[in-house]
C-alpha cells in the first residue's frame, strides 16, 4: 500500500497520477475529497481529513509500505517552524505506531548551509523529525520550483515582467515539479532501499532571473524583462496579498539565502534526475497557461 499526502497540489497530484498504473493499491488523504478527479476517485482508497490530523494519519498509514509526506505552504502560519513540526508530529507518531517501512519527504537542498534560510529551514527540521523516528527515510531535496512563477502569471502576461528579491545575475537552480514527482513515485514503488538520506533532484540549468528573462522573451515571443526588488519591498508585496508577517518575512529570508549560495554545495550530477528544462517547462507549461 503506497500513500499520497496532498495528493491534489502540485507534486501529489502528478506522483499519483504517476503511480495509478503501477498495479499498487493507493490510498490518499485529502481534506476535500471532491477536487480529486472522478477518474481518480475510482482507483484509490481515500481517507478524508488533513494530513495534519492524528486520526486521519493513523487511519491512512494502516498497512502502509510506502508514504509521500508534504507539508503544504501555508501563507496563513505565525510561525513558519512551528507549523511545519506541528503538522509533521501526528505523522511522526503513526509512522511508528503502524509500522510504516519506508517515507519519501519533499524537502530542499541546502541543508548544509547551516545558517537560517527562511522557509528552507523548516523544511530541514522536518527531515530531522522523520530521522529521528528511525523510519527509512528518502528526503527529495530541490531548488526554486520553476512553477514558482505560475503565481506571477498576470505581471508576466499584462506587464511583461516577474520580480523577485533574488540577485538578477546570479544562477538560481530551479526544477519542475514533473521531475520531483518521478523522482517520488520511483521510490514509493521500489521496496529494496533501506536507511536514511537524500536525493537531489535539479534541472539541467543554471539560469540567472535575468537569464530566465531571455528565454521566456524567446518562447513568448514578447519581451519580458525581470524585476529585483529589495526584501523590504517584496515583504511588502507578499503582506499586500495577505501573507503573515512570518511567512512573508521566510520568503525574504529564503532569498537572502538563495543569494548567498545556499544551493551551490549541491552541484547537479547525473543522479540528480532533473531532465525538464527551463525552455522545455516555458513551452509546455507556462506558455499554455499564459494563453488559456
Ligand atoms: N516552491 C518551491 O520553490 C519549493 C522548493 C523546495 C521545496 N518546496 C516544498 O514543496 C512543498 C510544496 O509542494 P507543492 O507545491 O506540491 O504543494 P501545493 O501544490 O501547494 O499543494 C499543497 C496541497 O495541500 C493541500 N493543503 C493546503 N493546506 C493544507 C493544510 N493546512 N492541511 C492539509 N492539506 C493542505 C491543498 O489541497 P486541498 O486544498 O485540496 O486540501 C494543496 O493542493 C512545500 O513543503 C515546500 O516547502 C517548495
């Protein structure tokens, strides 16, 4: 039995999508059964609640050999640390009261860096916390999802620009999240691994902001130029949109740490399994969303 967290955001959607053939029973929790598609909703066993619930865990995590745990972004947290170990712990305490074999975690790179990074931090505490239970444990560990701009799809389109706090010329490693849920769904089905670790996944590029400007200009056919704010600025922006000031403040703090190289001990190799480029993920993604 392999379960899916968030199995109708970004990466849970496409893992399970990845898995549905597979012949593996799949059980997923979901808060809203009803966002799951009907095709969907046929082939799994659902669990309704939060996987931030106790009781719904215990439930989900009945037999399981496999789990896919995310913690999804909430923009509404005090404390992003807090949030992430609170709605881990239910999680932790099911892993070993049912006897979970194995966890795929989707965490991000950098967790060597050893300073704070913002909203990349508690990412690492929850990889921690899962260690801790002595579970075997995958951490898929990742940069900047290029589907990050997909929220800045109305600048892109009416202003031609997306802004970030990151440095306009230095190289951000980015990754589509189809290459995350690959990389998931290949360890969910595969039972020969044991024992904790990591496994990057990053895609091929090593793009500036500035750089991504060029090829989206290029696939758009329009000029799109970036934009760096300072993080004061960009706090402001993100507060605008209703984001606490913990939250917000984490995103300010993740840039800062983006620029000062927190993924550039973690060079990409041919194990890091990220095929999809930026220019590929432009065409077959952000361009169709842009004109739909
Ligand atoms: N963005 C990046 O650059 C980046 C980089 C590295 C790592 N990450 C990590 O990637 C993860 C995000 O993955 P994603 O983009 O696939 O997430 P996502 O698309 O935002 O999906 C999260 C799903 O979780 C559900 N959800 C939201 N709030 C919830 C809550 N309080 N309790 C239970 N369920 C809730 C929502 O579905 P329903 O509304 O249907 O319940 C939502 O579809 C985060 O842990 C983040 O730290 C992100």
């Amino acid at each position: 039995m392999i379960v899916i967290t968030a199995p109708t955001g970004q990466i849970g959607h496409q893992t399970l999508t990845g898995l549905l053939d597979s012949g593996q029973p799949i059980r997923v929790i979901a808060r809203d059964p009803a966002r799951l598609s009907p095709q969907v909703r046929g082939r799994v066993e659902i669990v309704q609640g939060s996987h931030g619930d106790g009781d719904a865990v215990a439930e989900a995590f009945a037999g399981a050999d496999s789990v896919l745990w995310l913690v999804p972004p909430n923009p509404q947290a005090d404390n992003i640390e807090d949030y992430y170990l609170d709605l881990t712990r239910p999680a932790c305490d099911a892993i070993k009261s049912q006897g979970v074999k194995r966890v795929v975690g989707v965490s991000s790179l950098g967790r060597a860096y050893g300073k704070p990074a913002g909203l990349l931090s508690p990412a690492f505490a929850v990889d921690e916390l899962f260690e801790s239970t002595g579970v075997n444990y995958r951490s898929l560990v990742m940069p900047f999802f290029m589907e990050n701009l997909l929220g800045q799809i109305e600048a892109i389109k009416s202003q031609g620009m997306f802004l970030l706090a990151n440095s306009a010329d230095r190289p951000l490693a980015t990754v589509a999240t189809r290459d995350i849920a690959a990389a998931a769904a290949d360890l969910l089905l595969d039972d020969s691994w044991s024992g904790q670790g990591s496994v990057p996944v990053i895609g091929p590029d090593a793009l500036s902001p500035n750089g991504m400007a060029d090829i989206l200009s290029e696939v758009l056919e329009r000029p799109v130029r970036f934009q760096q704010v300072s993080g004061e600025a960009y706090k402001t922006t993100m507060l605008r949109y209703g984001m606490t000031d913990g939250f917000a403040q984490g995103l300010v703090d993740m840039a800062t740490a983006q620029n000062d190289g927190i993924y550039d001990a973690e060079q990409r190799t041919l194990q890091t399994a990220g095929p999809t480029g930026f220019r590929q993920w432009c065409q077959e993604v952000l361009k169709p969303a842009l004109t739909a």
